[in-house]
C-alpha cells in the first residue's frame, strides 16, 4: 500500500476541499476512492497519496490531521505502512472501553456502592495523568469484601463494542492470531475470549477467598509496559513480522503497544491518546480496523454473510 489518508464520518464537499488544500502545499496528488457505498451509515473514503509524507514531516502532519479531525468530527487518518489482511498475523486488544464499553473496575465498584469514587480514578489513569499501577493497586484495594455473586450479573449488563462481531469475523477467517491484552480482569476477558473466538488472554487476576474479593490480585499487572513486552512475545512466539501486526486500545497505558503495532488503533481513545498514538479513530467502532487495512464494505459484507 503506498501512503494514504483515509477519511471516517459524514464526508463533505468543504472537507475535501480543506484537505484538499492542504496536500497542495506539500504538492501531494491523491486518488480517491469510496470504499463504503449508499447502505453504509458511516462514509469511508481513502486517499492514495503520490509519494509519503518525509519522516521530519509525519509529527506536523499527524498534528494538523488530528485537528481537522476534531474540527469536522471526520476521522483523518494517515498512514505510511501497510498491513496485508490476506497473510496471516497478529492482531491484539484492550478490553475496556475497546471491545466493550465499559471499565469492569468501575462496574464492579458500583455493586460495591462506591462507583463514582473509583470511576474518578480510572479516569485519570486513563488520561495518562496518573499512573496505571499505582492506581491499579488502589482502586482494587477498595474492592475487598465484595462477593464474587455479582460478577456474573456485571458481564450480563456490559454492551459489546460496536463493530466487534464483524471485525473478528473478518480476521478469523483470514485466521489470524488473536490475543486480549487487558489491564481489566481474567474473569471478564475469558467469556470474551469464548464468544468471539480469540486465541490467547492476558489480564490481571484476581484473587478470591471464601467467595469475596480481597482487594488483591494474582501474578504481575497487565500495565502498558507488559502490553507492549505481550505484543512483542507472542509475535517472536507465533513467527509472525512486526509489519502484520495490529494493535487497538484507548488509554494511556496502551499506547506503547500502538506504537509497537504496525496498525495501531487509538478507538475513541483519550485527548492524550490521541495526540500520540499513529492512527485515532473516533466515527466508527472496530470495523474501522477493516477500513484502514484497505477493505471495502463489499468485501467486509461477503465474509459476514
């Protein structure tokens, strides 16, 4: 795939003409071409550029696309790499807020009757304003005590993200390798992991005795560090190279996995988030992963059929 921008949402003529614009002062050509069509909600259209963007130029371009984006509330997005969805790889998820749209933390602390004190927390953790395992360790601590009864009843009320179904049916066929990498918990990420058919799960784990919750957990903390040491193991495991590789998440503590990942997905991530990670995506839910690799709606549609 040669360099591109791929457009995301209610496509206008004056966003065009903006982008266009723009690409002329950097004496950029594109080809246009729709790869949604009438029945689609959500318009996609990727611009193949003649030549890439220099490496002294990608900061200022991501920056100005980042802002047209929050300007039009159309996704731009550049890229300069390609991902071959036909060849097998490796492609590896958040859980909260990414396949679903929730924080099991904060879940669990509503049944603990202390949600919005927990939920201020993770929060901040997520926006990259404090860090993940210090808060980790303090949000859990106020768990202690609570039955394990509820779990059951929280993962019933969790809505899926949007897009999950037709994004792993895509990648389960061209059989790749699927793995969830959670800083949330096992007992959630394993009914995932069952449902949609992913091969591997990495999340924290709790620890439980005499049916209650106490406070702690059990091995090492999946914290951004071990999401990236994660991405980069079972991709020398698999035999997989790093250019078929995906990454999605929307906190700060994935975005050394974005950044590691070929593809790496930002989904309705955080401001901070979106400033650093390479490829923000706001106007659709996982297909979007299914537009950047290059695939048309028709295509997508064949394979859920």
């Amino acid at each position: 795939m040669s360099a591109s921008i791929t457009l995301l949402g209610a496509i206008n003529q004056s966003c065009i003409e903006q982008l266009e614009s723009w690409l002329t002062g950097f004496n950029k050509h594109v080809e246009r071409h729709y790869l949604t069509d009438s029945s689609d909600p959500v318009a996609v259209q990727r611009w193949i550029l003649n030549s890439p963007f220099s490496k002294n130029q990608e900061q200022m371009v991501r920056t100005q696309l980042l802002a047209f984006s929050n300007q039009t509330s159309i996704d731009h997005v550049y890229q300069n790499r390609s991902v071959d969805i036909s060849r097998p790889g490796l492609a590896v998820f958040d859980m909260d807020s990414t396949l679903i749209k929730a924080e099991v933390m904060d879940e669990l602390a509503v049944e603990a009757g202390i949600g919005e004190k927990i939920s201020a927390i993770t929060a901040s953790a997520m926006r990259g304003e404090i860090d993940f395992t210090e808060s980790f360790v303090q949000r859990l601590s106020l768990l202690e005590g609570l039955s394990c009864d509820v779990m059951d009843g929280v993962f019933d009320r969790i809505q899926y993200m949007d897009g999950i179904e037709k994004m792993m049916k895509v990648i389960n066929h061209f059989n790749w390798h699927t793995a969830i990498l959670s800083g949330g918990f096992t007992f959630f990420a394993d009914k995932i992991k069952h449902k949609y058919h992913f091969n591997e799960v990495h999340a924290n784990v709790l620890e439980i005795n005499d049916n209650q919750l106490t406070g702690k957990h059990l091995g090492p903390i999946v914290d951004a560090s071990r999401k990236k040491f994660l991405l980069e193991t079972i991709m020398r495991e698999q035999g997989f190279d790093q250019s078929q590789t995906i990454a999605c998440g929307d906190g700060a503590n994935d975005l050394l996995m974005l950044n590691t990942a070929n593809l790496g997905v930002a989904l309705h991530a955080k401001p901070l988030v979106r400033e650093q990670a390479p490829h923000p995506v706001n106007q659709l839910g996982l297909d979007c992963i299914l537009y950047l690799l290059g695939m048309t709606s028709s295509e997508i549609r064949q394979i859920n059929l």
